[in-house]
C-alpha cells in the first residue's frame, strides 16, 4: 500500500478554477478504467467471456476489487476538489465583502456528503 501526501503550490488568482480543471482531469484515467471494469465484470459474470459460458468467480471478484480502488481514487480526488473549490469561493465572497461590493452571503455550494468506509 501507498501512503498519500498533501501537496500545495501557488498559482495567479485568476489560474484558480483552470488549475482545479486540470486537477479533476487527473481522475481520468482512473475514469476510463472504472467505465472498463463495470462492463467487463459484467460480462464475466454473466459467463460472456467464456465460449462454455463458465463463471471465473476469481476474476470477477479481483476486477470488482480494482473497480472499488478506481472509484475510490476518484471520490478522493473529487473530495479534494470540492475543498480547493469551496476554499476559493470563500475567499472571493470575503474579497468582495472587504471592497464593500457584496453583502456577506452563504457559500453557493451545497453541503456536500460524508464518506463512508468500511
């Protein structure tokens, strides 16, 4: 197993949202290969993959396993998204509050939900 690490870095202010773009984009591959294994296991359980039409449980169950780690890095990575995005917007609104343009509000995004682990 892997041990992860924060990182942080600067960048223009206005390069924000386009550098959290490029982040949710890092999710991609983890993307295509979650898309991938959703039709795949499928298709092993159903006997699709076999000319007999035999079930291989093992396999299923170890692509169901790299199914459940792409979801995961996704949900991790969205996650952080969420914060840098949320981050950002609580800075803009106490920006314009600070130069008297906006009246102090509530964030416009929504509570976002509470991950669930084993």
């Amino acid at each position: 197993m892997t041990t992860r690490v924060k990182l942080s870095y600067t960048v223009e202010e206005d390069q924000v949202l386009t550098e959290v773009a490029k982040i949710i984009n890092l999710a991609g591959d983890d993307m295509q290969q979650g898309i991938q294994l959703f039709t795949a296991v499928q298709q092993i359980l159903r006997g699709e993959e076999d000319k007999d039409q035999h079930v291989d449980i093992g396999k299923s169950l170890e692509m169901i396993d790299e199914f459940r780690v792409a979801l995961l890095n996704i949900d991790t990575r969205l996650s952080e998204v969420v914060d840098m995005v949320v981050s950002y917007d609580e800075y803009q609104r106490a920006q314009r509050q600070d130069q008297g343009i906006t009246p102090p509000s509530k964030s416009a995004h929504r509570p976002r939900p509470k991950a669930t682990t084993e």
